[in-house]
DNA sequence: GTCTATACACTGATAGAC
DNA sequence: GTCTATCAGTGTATAGAC
C-alpha cells in the first residue's frame, strides 16, 4: 500500500485516491505555511481537508513525511524563473526585466512561500540536502559561469558597468524578495502598519528595482 | 572581587556568580533563536541555564512571557543603528555608508537575529504591536520626512538622483540583510554550501554594497 | 480507503518541601 | 530561591472495525 511513494508518480491511482491525497497537500500546505513545521497541527490539518486524522498518517506516514513533502513543492516553485533566466540567452538588461518581472508575479501568487522557505530553512539547513539533486543547482550546470561570461563581455562592449554574477544575482533576488519576506517590519516602520499604503508601495517597486537595478549597472 | 561587577562581561563571574535571570535569558534567547517559539522546549531552556525548569516559571511565568522578552531584546538591538542614521545631518552619501558600516558590524555580531525576528513576525504580526512604544517608529518622529527633504535638496544640488526615501532605505536594508537572512538558500545555490565561500563572500560584500548603493544614486 | 478509539510520550505549568 | 514530584492537557502515531 506504499506503492504509490515509490514509484513516485500518480499514474497508478484512481481519481478519488488522488483527490484525497490532494486535498491532504493543500491543507498541509496552508497549515504549515502559516505555523511552520514545530507549530502545524495534524489535527488541524486534517480538520482543513475534511478527513480523518488517522487517514493522513495512511497517506504520509509522518508528519516529518508530509512537512518535506510540503517544503519541496514550495522550494521547486520559485527555482525554474532563475534557471530560465540564466539559461537564455538574452542581453543582461533584458534577463534582468524579464526576472524581475515574472519573480514578483511569483511572488504575489505565492506570497507567503520564500518566508516559510526560508524559516524553515534556517531552523533546518538540512533539509536542502534531501531535496537537492531534484532542484539543480546552478554551479552544476555551469550557469553561474555563463553569466559571469556574458557579463564580461558586455563590460567589454561598454555595455555594463564590472559587476560579479554572484554580487549581481544576490542584489536582484535581494531586492525582490526582502520587502516581501519581512513585509511585517517594514510595513510597521515605513507605514505605520498601513497595509493599503504597503501594497501600493510594493507596486510601484515593481518598475522602479527593475529600473533601479540596471541604471546600476548601466555603464 | 569587586571588579566583576564594573567589568560588563561574564568572563569574570563563575557560573555561580551569574545571576539566575540572566542566565535563563541567555539560554532562553539561544533556544528561541535556534527553535523558533514553538519548537523551543522549557526543559531545554532549564538544562542549557544549569537550573531546574520549576525555576523558569518563577522568574518569568510562561513560556509566552519568556519568549515575548528575549523577542523584545532581540528586535530592539537592530533599531538604533536605524534611527541614529535617520537623525544625523551628514549628507546621504556619509548616512548611507554609515549605515552599510555599522548594520554589517552589527549583522557579523549577532546573524541570526534578523531569521529569528522575520520569522517569528510572519507567524505572529502581533508581536509587533505588543512591543511598539518602546522601538520609536519612524513617522512619529518625521524621520522619514527629513529623510526625504535632504534627499530633495541634494538632488536640486546635483548630487543625487530622484529616489523617495522609502525606496532608498529598504533598497539599504534589503541589500544588508538578505544574504543573512537567506544564506542557507544563497549559500547553496551560488557555492555548493561551501560556508567559507560564503563567508568571503559577505567579507566581499561590505565594500561592495556601499559602494553600489552610493554609485546607484549618484547623479 | 476511511473511520473510531486509544496508546503513550511529552509539554507547560503548579504544589509544596526546604 | 531552588528543588522534586506531579497534574492536566495535547501531540503524534497506531490498531482494528467496516
């Protein structure tokens, strides 16, 4: 009856199985989300699928099971824009816009999901371990260098101004993602805890870092 | 020995010596700070204080009150950096490298301090309220408007760009915080979790984001 | 697959001796 | 102030009926 974890795929289950087990992920996602791994009930869980709490030990058989499970579908969800962003084989700027772009429309969707990452992560720096290899890395497939490369040569052509890929990427994810995962603090010191006034603020981030980031570099 | 007690440090004092409140805050903001609120266990505050778990309850009465003290003490360490920035009258430039200089200090000092206060704040804004009053907010004091009227007037001077003042800052911080924050996931992605990779890098960055920041709005 | 009932370890907190 | 002992509640996980 565990067949399903090792082949790993739901090819084999019925319509109604899948539902279940579904309705158990997105639950599990919410909850875990919201109370992180030491705080998220199974009880709660369960009550937000509809189901037994007996049922979700038949399905994941821990909670540590269902958690990681959980934690890997968040964690994949924002690893393809960057890859995509790398692998292509646009100019710097246009790479640039084009992440800028999409990883806060990502980000607006899936709000809560780089804080509970990134919680989760500093709790237990292990756990990346385990969902690595499924979640390529970028030295792997030599992207960083590529960027460096192209950086290179952009510098050469008095396109850009030096800039290292690492410094570069660092500075782009930093700015997209920080005012969204410590949204309560500088939504609280900027905005008197104005959440109207913090998301029209956030929009009107959405021009100005892509903006911000290659005047910066512009040379 | 009378020098113990004007010697600010605990290197004088045997474990004895050290009051016992103190000691319980010790181990409890290392626990807190390791295993968020609700991964945290009082016996594991009592064993790492050297006293029995009975006695946490005399001194504070629950782990809520435990936990909203060393949240207090925690978050009010990275406030006056901020707002000593935000009073000075140097010009931008000397305000932002001031604040680059003094936030990584403080950052190398104590690193996990930001995860644990970003964390702890996605699960529970309401911390936030309880101990707003004693961490000034910005507005109360117009520094956010003084930051704006000096950034105005050095842009008619020609020394600056057009940036609003809570764009620069959470630029500032964004920039300073993150790859702290979210070193476990930068570290692996960019450098194969290769912790002294990182660390050099950081060392790198202390020169680096300053001189971006400032490049970035030079007119 | 789904349920009820339950095992049983652990947690925060208190009572009471010294 | 500090300890031992213990309670009442809650948590994950399992057994077994259907």
């Amino acid at each position: 009856m565990w067949l399903k974890y090792i082949v790993n795929t739901y090819s084999f289950m019925t319509e109604h199985e899948m539902n279940t087990e579904q309705k158990i992920l997105d639950a599990a996602k919410e909850v875990f989300q919201q109370k992180g791994m030491t705080g998220a009930r199974m009880q709660e869980i369960a009550d937000k699928a509809g189901i037994n709490k007996a049922l979700l030990h038949y399905y994941y058989r821990t909670k540590d099971k269902l958690f990681e499970k959980v934690f890997e579908l968040a964690f994949s969800l924002f690893i393809p824009k960057v890859k995509e962003m790398m692998i292509s084989d646009k100019p710097v700027f246009e790479k640039i816009e084009f992440f800028v772009e999409n990883y806060l429309n990502l980000l607006q969707k899936h709000p809560y999901i780089p804080g509970f990452v990134i919680s989760e992560l500093n709790r237990n720096p292990e756990i990346l371990v385990k969902i690595i290899g499924k979640n390529i890395q970028l030295k792997e497939n030599n992207l960083l260098e590529k960027l460096e490369r192209q950086i290179s040569e952009e510098v050469v052509k008095g396109i850009i101004k030096p800039i290292s890929a690492e410094n570069l990427l660092t500075n782009v994810i930093s700015l997209c993602l920080f005012p969204i995962v410590a949204k309560p603090i500088l939504r609280g010191v900027l905005f008197e805890n104005d959440e109207k006034m913090y998301e029209a603020f956030l929009e009107q981030r959405r021009d100005f870092v892509k903006e911000y980031i290659i005047n910066s570099i512009k040379a």
